[in-house]
RNA sequence: GGGCUAUUGGCGCAGUUGGCUAGCGCACCAGUAUGACACACUGGGGGUCACAGGUUCGAGUCCUGUAUAGCCCACCA
C-alpha cells in the first residue's frame, strides 16, 4: 500500500531525508528482517548468515565501521532477494578495559569520582565495585543506543529482535560454561608468569593490547665485581649492557654466549651485585648477543658481551632463567615503584632506591653507579618499547599469577589451523608443514571450510598460530565477565581445615558434578595436586587426608548460586575475563548455547532453540584485517571445540571470512581522534544521504589493504567531509531523475495488460536493453561470490547511467508512445535495476518501488525475478533471474554500430560547431545505407538528425567515414568553413596512417605471426583491412574539398 | 627484525590467468536550457603505467633488484 508520501508529485531532486526514515520504519513494520530458523530447518529456505563483528561500547561508529557494516548489508540484502533465510545478527561488546577506562576519563573530566576513589570505597568494605558497574552500565546503555541508531540509520538489515550483548544474560551464561569445560578439560590454568603488565591501570594486557612504540633511550654500561669462591672481589669486572638499568636489583645472573672467545672463560665464576651484594652466578647461554662494534646488528654494536639477567622483569631473562634454574626476584610493586615487599628480601645496601619510581629509580641507579665508579658508558639508543594500548604506559614485564587458556593445545591452535580450505593454505600437503605447526588428524579429514578473500590473509592467520603462546584471559579489571572461580587457602595440618576442605572436595567431586570442577595447588610450589593424591575415601561421606602442607583450592562453580561458597570462607577470584573471550563465543552465545531453552526464557524469542542448527556455521564473516588473529582465530578455536562431538571437532563458525580494506585519509594516515581527521558516518548521512555513502564506500572496496578518502573539513558546519560522496549522491539524484521521467512515460500512455510478450517481437533498442540487463546480472552475481564489491558498484552505475539513462532513455523517446510493448519493456527493467540496485542503495529504490507500485508489469517472456517469502516491499522482492537467452548477442553488436555511427556524427558536429538544436541531413549513398536507414529512428533521434536520405548532397556538405565507407552531412551550418573541413579529415587522416604503421609492423615481425596464436593474428589483419578502408575514404573525401 | 600492500594523467581508483589505440569518477577546456536530471547533457585535452634490468613474438600485468609511502606481526640487552 502506498502511503500518502508516496502520491505527492516527485520533487525536482532526490532529498533522502524526506524518505529515509519513513522506508526505515516501514521495513521494520513489515517483519522483513526477522529470520525464521523453522524455514532453514523445513529445507524450504537455504540459510545465508552473518554475524556482526560487535562493535565496542566506548565510542560512537566511525567511518571504518560504516565499511564493513555496509558491506554486510549489501551481502545480506541480496541474498534475501535471492530468497535465502537470511539472519544478520546485530550486538555490542562490552570491551572491558577499553570502557573501563573511557568511564573513568569521562568521570575525571565532570570532576566526579573515579575508580580510583570506589577502589578505596571497596577497601572500606562499601559495595564501590558495585556503585562503578552502574555507572558503567549507563555509559554502555547509552553508546549502546547511539550505535544501534546509527546502524539503523545506515540501513542495516540486521534482526534488531535479536540483538545481544556481549555481557547480556545469554552471552554471561555461554562465558560460565565454556570456562567451565576448558577448566575441566585442563586447558584453563593459573600460572605464575610474566605478563604484559599496564602500571597505570594495573592490570594485565594480553599481547596484542600491548602497542609498540620507538623511543629515544639509552644503553647503559654497569660494572659488576668478579668474586672468587668465598666471595672476595678479585679485582675484576664484567661489564653489562642494558637498558634498564633499574632492574638490576633484580639480577639473579650474568650471561655470556658459550661461544664468545674473549669472554667465555667468566663462564662459571660468580660477581657481586653492587649495592645488593648478592652474590650471581655467570652462565653460559647462546642466547647472548656477542659484541661486534661492525656487525649491522644494532644489538651487536651495542653489546658488551654480558647480559644482566633479571628473570621477574624480562621475558627472555625469564626464559633464561628456567634454562639456568636462576632464582626469580620481583622487586617492583604493581605501580612499577621498587618494592621489597613482593618478593625482594635481600635489599643489602640498596635500600636508597625502595619506594622510588621505576623512572626515579633509574636516574639514582645511574647515579649510584657513576659515584662508585661502576658506570663505564652511557650510549644513547632508539629502540621499541611497549606500550599499553589504553594508557599509553610503557608496559612492565611483571611476575603474577594469572588465569590461561592452553590455546597452544591441538584441540584449539590446531584445530583453528585445519579450518582452513586446503586449497588455501601456504603449505598444501599437511606433510609440508612446519613443525611446529599443528598436523591434520587425517588428510581426508572433514576439515578445511574456511576461506580467506583475498586469499593472502590465510598466511596470516597460519604464521599467527605457529608461534602462538597461552592466551593469558584473566584481567585485573571490573567491567567484564567475573572469573567464575572460589578459591581457599587451606594448611592441611590444621585438623579443622582438613575436615572442611575433605568434605569440600567430596562434594565437589560427587555431589555437584558437572556444575563444578576443583583443583588443588601447593601453595608454595604452585605445583598441581590430584584430588586422588591428596584424599582416598575411606567410607560413605568420609575421606582421608594423604599429604601434608598449605595448599590452593580452586572450584570453578557456574550454577547460578555459586556464591554459597563464600559461607564456607571461599572467596571469588576478584578478575575478570578478557574481552576477547566472550568475543570468541559470539557464534554461539548469540545462537542460544549452551542452554537454548534458558535463552528463550530470559529473551522472550520463540524460536531460539533452532537457531544453532540453522545457522551456525554461518556464511560468512567480515572484519578488519588487525582483528584475524584476536577474534577470527578465537572464534574457529571456540566453535569447534564447544561444537566438536565424539572426539571430532565441531565445524568452523564460517564459512568465508573477507577482510575489508582500510580507510585513510587523502595523505595516506590512519583516520583518528588525534590526527582529527576522521569523517562521521551520520554527517555523511546527513550532507549526502545513507545510500550515497553506501555507494561510495562500496565502490572504493577493492582487494587491496588500503584505500584513501581525501577528508575536507566544511567550516560552515565544523564538520568533516570528503569529495568523494558527491558520487553517490550524483548517482542518487540521478536515479531519481530517471524514474521520475519514466514514470512520466508509463502515467501518460498506461502499459496494456496481456500475454507474456516474446523477444523476438521486441525493437533492437529493447532487445538490446534487456541484453544489457542480463550481462549486468551476471557480472554483478559474480561480484558478489567473490567480494568484489568496486565491480558491482561499477557494474550497477555503468547498466544504469550509461546504458539505460544516456542510451536507452535517449533512444526511446520518439517511440515510447506509440509502442506499449516498449513501455512494458521501460516497466521491466527499470525495475529490474532498482533491484539489482537495492543492496547497495536501499531506501531511494525502496521509495521509487512505493511510487511504481501502481504500474503494473507485463511479463516478458525469459524475464524472471526470484521467489521470496513476499513481494510487500522491494526489500523482499525477487533479484532478477533472466534466463541467458535473453542475452542477444546480434542486437547488441548491431545497437553497436548505431552508438559508433552516432558518436561520430557528434564529433563532426562538434568540431563543425554545429548549432545543436540545428537538424541535419545523412547522405547514405554507400555500402551500408540499408543498415542505416533501419537504424534511422535511432540516429536520427541520437544524432539530431532531420532526415537520412539516399540521395547526394547538392549544396555543401561535410564528407566522414563509417565502417570503411564514405558518408555525407549537410545543412550543417548556412555557409559551411571548409578549411576547417579540411583540417579535420586532415587530423582524421594522420590518426589513422599512425595505427596502420604499427599494425604493419606488427605484421611484419615474423615472430609475431609465427608464434601469437592464429585468432590473434587474422584479428589483427581485419583490423588493417578495415583501416585501410577508412583511409581510403578519408582521403577520398579529402581530394573532393579539394 | 619478519611479513604484507601500494606506486597508472592534477586528485581518488580499475585494469582477475601477459594480447587491439591503457579505462572510470572528480577536476580541467569548449559548447548546451534538449519532453527527467546543471548533483545534468554533448564533445575534447591530459598518462614514456615509480626506477633499473630480465623472460617473451608481445609486459601496466610475470621474474630480479632499487627507491618511496603505508599497514600488520615480533620477547624492551
């Protein structure tokens, strides 16, 4: 039913605020983007689905965004005409310590307590943790709707009845349950490790939130006294070079390469610390650079040959250190100041630089050791350090006990790796790859259904994986998934404890399996204790205990009063997971897993419980290229894994993954907030319309991994903005132009009702139009199998502007009239258009659809649209399936010729300054004046053309060759320039001898005649034939002038 | 340090297995109120395809190297 905005006369150009709301509410009135699973699983629909990458609750969309989130709709929307059960998934991820983080600084910025300030509340024993979640919750609630609304003004076709969040109930209860299962298949762990630690805000970073940075620091030069074997100096020293020198309070050895002829011989001895006083072993590791002032190694210029090693503050002093059983000594407090409270006891002399900064206590370090006369040199030095991605502190190496996740098992890493198509992989036999990477179960596995467009990101994602380490999920954050584990120190000689902690675990392991798993750590080892070690039942409810000492309990508890463990002096771990985790489960979390049942309770919708089996796996996944390795990856890891049955991996979670082009601006920079050169997606929508800026983006979406958008910055809104959506709002305006004209056509002179008309009956004009149409089709289903969406854009805009508004449209203005199968053909195609429009451009051809709704079609025979669920709007219509006979190769060459005869009956028009509106005549005397004049409705009406006759010209006339043959024009001007005539053929002469020249040489080279294959060579003959004929003409024409 | 991408008229980009005179949009020049569109129409000018070698009958396209720009990854002596 057309609505009463869609009666009103059609304005002089297209104004895409006047529709844009009104077509987005009527799609959302009309049910067209709710998927329906039971039609998947009745086989009466194939599913097509894409999943949203979540985007982050800290800030509002961004151009980026706009990308890849129109891309996603362009895909969704044609394959929903095409009449696939289409779901698009919509969501927000909470993005923990991104958002933590932004509440904080905007909490600041209004002068109002931060973190820091419920952080002290909390340790008064007030719910401060509690009081900050809501204010990050209002925050999220906030940004939440902000992006929502601006996905929606885009046009994204997603299931908004559908929409999750990443920390909603569902997700939370998919989080607790894929914990629990990796704890209880052993593939979470804690562990005392070295992680990237954010002093600022004081909590861990997994690798990749970790920046680097280059900075301009120094290398330092320390002295270390040589002892002898009861500690005496004796007079020796070795020097290290480092740089960081404050962490040599930390030292615990000094390595040399076992190789290094000068130094070697240290190997063994033992140096005194200076200040400290402890007394460190020299060892041998081939990890140690040697020195080599000529090297063009960096590091080997500037090595001393020694390197200070402080296992509790270096990753690769901590992997030396497990080499050479060193001792590990943290000597930093979790804000990075040096601290003997965690770890650091024999403080010595030292005790000057406790409490001290790590920055401070550098400068007193080298102070200290320069008035001892221990500083040999001080070298300045730039090198890359990281940095945290939020708080843009150098990142501290930092000893602390953390929560992981064995990603490196074979069950995750290598199940990830055997996801991809085979055909894809760097390697293609399994027996090439690297060790280290993980091996197929078997060659003729099930596996390998994910593809990567363009292809070369599958390297990517293989070299992530063959060095990847755990994944370190625990977080020193609130805003997030809280670790669902209770943890208890127990000593197991005190008789209480040990009956508590019995009965404990008794339960544990009878009572309340599978909700909750233990385990048991010494607590000073760290070292794992089965619970069969540690207990044996000795009767009904009663254990007894086997070993001695403090141990750790751990009881990874997901029931929903879990909390009843704190009455027993449990106390939950305080962390909470990293983002990615529950990222990682987004193709199953927002399909209802685990529990379906409980989903459609808390959510409310029907059919949740089909919606796994119908579409997981799902199509298709588009995201930006940084995100392969943090989501792409975790996802196929989590899917098949949650997914796998009977010791068989579950499949991947889709089935191709295009990675989309990044947008920066016209100098080649990354848009960002401090550059302020970003462009907003709604001032786009605003200045231009969201179509044009759909169009525009889709255009620009080529393979490559960049594309630029020059930013300009409008003074009279404030605003950015770029050039390059003038494009689409062009095209826009133009379309609605060209229906307007269309519709003026069809009003006036109303199509007639009745059979199918065939073809053949058709005009060459119309023939060759639905030709067109069909070649279109193709081209642009092409397109969209294989993401290339800058071939659709183009493919759309070239059917549309070329061939149906400057020829079609041109063409059949004199006939449209008095033809009604002409119209029935107008009625068609441009229909057909809109359609193959709509994904990219869908309000204005949703509004254009409203106002043709009251011009029927005629059938044409072969002109056939897909099957929906409904034609109620053209969202849901059929995409236009013309069968290939409709492809008319002979009305397409011929419309050729006509094109090429009016387009050079325009150039001599042109350049003969011919008035425009001046009507001229055609001599067609020659070889093909039959063609011509078939032709003449066309050439007369392209070409303004007043008559084509068969006779000479008897005044002036301009002479011109077509095909090889000599035509004539006249009445072009009252007295015709005939010099300037003469010029031109002149012009039109040299032109053509140039291009016999080079075929001729072509020609002439035997090489090419003898090896170009045959078709190529007698091409190129005809061609030298048919030039040959122009130039004849040509100067034919010439020698008449004289 | 490793990997990847780009370099084509003033600007932004196509050019998929090597094959007619290298295309498109914007901008530029000339003309135009023509049954919708000046956000338009018609015609035109402008490129030794970053550079140097090589393979080939033939290279923008393939190979090698160089330069420049950018991105991603990497355990900071």
């Amino acid at each position: 039913m057309p609505t009463d905005a869609a009666k009103e006369p059609m304005s002089k150009s297209y104004a895409p605020s006047d529709h844009e709301s009104r077509i987005w509410d009527k799609w959302m009135a009309s049910g067209a983007f709710h998927a329906d699973p039971s039609r998947v699983l009745s086989s009466e629909a194939q599913p097509y689905t894409i999943l949203i990458p979540p985007p982050n609750v800290t800030a509002a969309l961004h151009l980026g965004h706009a990308l890849n989130n129109s891309i996603q709709d362009i895909l969704i929307r044609a394959h929903r005409m095409k009449g696939y059960e289409t779901l698009w998934m919509p969501g927000t991820d909470h993005a923990g310590i991104a958002t933590q983080t932004m509440v904080d600084k905007k909490l600041k910025e209004a002068g109002k307590p931060g973190i820091a300030d419920y952080k002290k509340m909390e340790l008064e024993g007030k719910p401060g943790r509690e009081e900050f979640l809501k204010l990050v919750h209002d925050f999220k609630d906030e940004y939440e709707a902000r992006i929502t609304d601006q996905l929606q003004k885009m046009g994204c076709s997603c299931d908004w009845d559908r929409q999750r969040f990443t920390m909603d109930d569902i997700c939370a209860r998919a989080v607790r349950e894929a914990f629990f299962q990796l704890f209880k298949d052993g593939l979470i762990y804690r562990g005392k490790r070295l992680v990237n630690w954010d002093p600022v805000t004081q909590t861990a970073l997994a690798d990749d939130e970790v920046e680097m940075e280059d900075v301009e620091g120094f290398f330092w030069y320390m002295k270390y006294p040589v002892v002898d074997a009861s500690g005496n100096e004796t007079g020796e020293f070795v020097t290290v070079a480092t740089t960081r020198p404050e962490t040599f309070l930390g030292d615990t050895g000094v390595a040399v390469n076992p190789d290094d002829p000068k130094h070697k011989k240290f190997i063994g001895q033992r140096v005194k610390l200076p200040f400290v006083n402890r007394i460190i072993p020299i060892i041998g590791d081939d990890y140690v650079v040697m020195a080599d002032p000529n090297s063009s190694d960096s590091k080997a210029q500037y090595a001393s040959g020694f390197l200070k090693v402080t296992p509790a503050h270096d990753p690769n002093d901590w992997m030396i250190g497990q080499r050479h059983d060193l001792e590990v000594i943290n000597i930093m407090a979790p804000d990075a100041s040096i601290s003997d409270t965690h770890g650091w006891e024999d403080v010595g002399d030292a005790q000057q630089f406790v409490g001290l900064s790590r920055e401070d206590a550098r400068i007193a370090i080298e102070k200290a050791f320069d008035d001892a006369g221990l500083l040999e040199a001080k070298k300045p030095y730039s090198h890359a350090v990281g940095h945290s991605y939020r708080s843009h502190a150098a990142i501290e190496p930092y000893l602390s006990d953390q929560w992981y996740c064995k990603v490196s098992d074979d069950k995750l890493r290598g199940n990830a790796q055997r996801a991809v198509r085979p055909d894809q992989r760097t390697e293609k036999s399994i027996k090439d790859w690297p060790e280290s990477r993980p091996k197929m179960v078997a060659e003729n596995s099930t596996d390998g259904s994910m593809s990567f467009f363009p292809a070369r990101y599958t390297k990517t994602y293989e070299t992530w994986h063959d060095n990847l380490r755990d994944w370190c999920i625990s977080r020193q954050l609130w805003w997030g998934h809280r670790i669902p584990v209770w943890h208890k120190r127990y000593d197991l000689t005190t008789d209480e404890a040990l009956d508590l902690c019995a009965s404990e675990v008794d339960e544990v392991m009878e009572t309340y399996w599978p909700d909750q798993f233990c385990i048991v750590k010494n607590a000073e080892t760290g070292a794992d204790i089965s619970l069969k070690e540690l207990f044996i039942p000795t009767g009904k409810n009663s254990t007894q205990i086997l070993r001695e000492g403090v141990v750790d309990v751990y009881i990874c508890d997901i029931r929903e009063n879990a909390s009843c463990w704190e009455n027993d002096g449990f106390k939950q771990d305080p962390d909470v997971l990293d983002t990615w985790f529950s990222s990682a489960l987004w193709p199953l979390s927002t399909m209802g897993w685990p529990d379906a049942a409980a989903a459609k309770d808390s959510s409310g919708i029907e059919d949740f419980e089909s919606m796994l089996s119908a579409f997981n796996p799902t199509s298709l996944l588009t995201t930006a290229r940084e995100i392969i390795t943090l989501w792409v990856s975790r996802m196929a890891m989590f899917n098949r894994y949650f997914l796998g049955e009977n010791e068989q991996p579950g499949k991947a979670p889709f089935k191709d993954v295009f990675i989309h082009a990044m947008i920066q601006d016209g100098e080649g920079r990354k848009m960002s907030k401090s550059l302020g050169n970003g462009v907003d997606p709604l001032d786009i929508i605003h200045s231009h319309g969201a179509d044009a800026m759909r169009f525009t983006l889709c255009q620009m979406t080529t393979q490559t991994q960049d594309v630029r958008m020059p930013v300009e910055h409008d003074k009279s809104t404030g605003k950015n903005t770029s050039p390059k959506f003038d494009l689409g709002r062009n095209l826009c305006n133009k379309l609605w132009n060209a229906a307007k004209f269309s519709m003026m056509m069809l009003e006036k002179n109303p199509i007639e009702p009745g059979m199918p008309i065939d073809p053949q009956e058709l005009t060459l004009i119309d023939r060759w139009m639905l030709s067109r149409v069909v070649d279109a089709t193709n081209k642009i289903n092409t397109a969209q199998r294989s993401y290339m969406f800058k071939d659709y854009a183009d493919t759309i805009y070239d059917l549309f502007w070329r061939d149906f508004c400057d020829w079609y449209l041109e063409s059949i203005k004199p006939t449209i009239a008095d033809n009604p199968n002409q119209r029935a053909v107008l009625r068609l195609v441009f229909e057909a258009i809109i359609r193959l429009m709509h994904p990219v451009m869908p309000f204005i051809t949703e509004t254009l659809s409203e106002r043709f709704a009251d011009i029927p079609m005629r059938e044409i025979t072969g002109f056939n649209f897909a099957q929906t669920r409904t034609n109620e709007t053209l969202c849901q219509s059929g995409w236009p399936e013309p069968i290939d006979e409709l492809r008319d190769e002979v009305a397409e060459d011929a419309y050729e010729r006509v094109r090429s005869l009016v387009s050079t009956i325009r150039e001599i028009r042109a350049q003969s300054q011919v008035a425009p509106k001046r009507k001229i005549v055609l001599h067609a005397t020659g070889s093909l004046a039959d063609d011509i004049t078939r032709w003449s409705p066309l050439v007369e009406t392209l070409a303004g053309v007043e008559s084509i006759t068969a006779d000479s010209p008897d005044g002036q006339a301009a002479s011109f060759t077509f095909e090889g043959a000599e035509y004539q024009l006249s009445n072009l001007a009252d007295a015709l320039d005939e010099g300037a005539e003469k010029d031109r053929l002149e012009k039109e002469l040299a032109t053509i001898e140039k291009s016999i020249k080079g075929i001729e040489g072509r020609l002439a080279n035997p090489g090419y005649t003898d090896k170009a294959p045959a078709h190529l060579v007698q091409q190129t003959r005809d061609q030298l034939a048919g030039l040959e004929k122009d130039r004849d003409a040509t100067k034919s024409a010439l020698e008449k002038l004289g």
